[in-house]
C-alpha cells in the first residue's frame, strides 16, 4: 500500500505544480498478472501506487517479454507532467536513464521502454526503482517504487 505522505506529496506536486520529493517507498511486492483468450496466456509483473484517499492511480509499472521477446517496462504516469521533460529512471543510487512520454490518454501518461541490462540486473538486485518526473514548472518529481519481489515476479511472468 502507498504511504499517504507519498501519494499527498506526488498528487500535490503534479496537480499544483509544488515541488516535491516522494521519498518514501511502499512495502508492497510485485506481483504476477496474466491475461488470456483460451490459447494463450500473456503475463507480466506489476506493481501499483494508489491514493488511499481516492484511489486514484499514481504509477502503474508493468514487466513483460515484447513481441520480439525482449523485456520491457511499461509506465503509466498520471496527467498533468511535463511531456517536453524526459521521463528519468535509476535503480537506488544508480545511473540514470531517459525516455520520453509516447502518449497521453485519459487514463495518464505511457511508455514503453526496453529492460536492458543494466537496468533489468539493477531491478533484479535493487531496492527502489526512483521514477523522476517533472511538473509544469520544470521541477523534479521523484517518485520510489519498491523492487521487492521484482525479480522472482518477472521470473514467473516471462516463463
């Protein structure tokens, strides 16, 4: 479960454009979702930060194997980033990598972006994965997501 002065501070900080550092992480695992149509089964590992307050989405991160077999990490971000701003992601005190929003729908903001090593390696050993956003006012929004479980659900997931 999302802390609640994680979920205000990130909500405040896209919404109001306030400047904020969410640092504290949920102790939530990820966990293993699969979908099928009676011949096959896609899974892939997840893990959610949602508002208690309202149950709004924070971030939605989803671990697959693409159509070409190679993993990849999908975000939902909410509304209301700076798309002009890369969206920025390390592992703990690791190197940072960008990649840009691909879209904007009214469920949030979303891309895809390949699980290369390192970033998969780091994920799999890690603690937080630090999700940095910026709002409208160029203003870093960081966002931890916990990696417990990461590995041994995306194990399962691409098996």
């Amino acid at each position: 479960m999302a802390s609640k002065s994680l979920v205000l501070i990130v909500a405040a900080a896209i919404m109001f454009g306030l400047p904020a550092q969410a640092q504290e992480a949920t102790l939530a695992a990820w966990r293993v979702e699969c979908t099928g149509d009676g011949k096959t089964l896609e899974c892939r590992a997840v893990q959610q930060l949602v508002a208690q307050e309202n149950k709004q989405l924070v971030i939605q991160l989803a671990a697959r194997l693409g159509p070409d077999k190679a993993p990849m990490l999908g975000l939902q971000l909410p509304l209301g980033i700076n798309l002009a701003e890369p969206i920025q992601l390390k592992v703990d005190a690791g190197k940072e990598e960008r990649f840009p929003v691909q879209t904007c729908t009214t469920a949030g903001c979303l891309l895809s972006v390949p699980l290369k090593d390192p970033l998969l390696a780091a994920m799999r050993t890690g603690t937080t994965l630090k999700v940095i956003v910026f709002d409208a006012n160029k203003r870093a929004i960081t966002i931890d997501v916990p990696l417990l479980g990461f590995g041994l659900a995306f194990d399962k997931a691409t098996k």
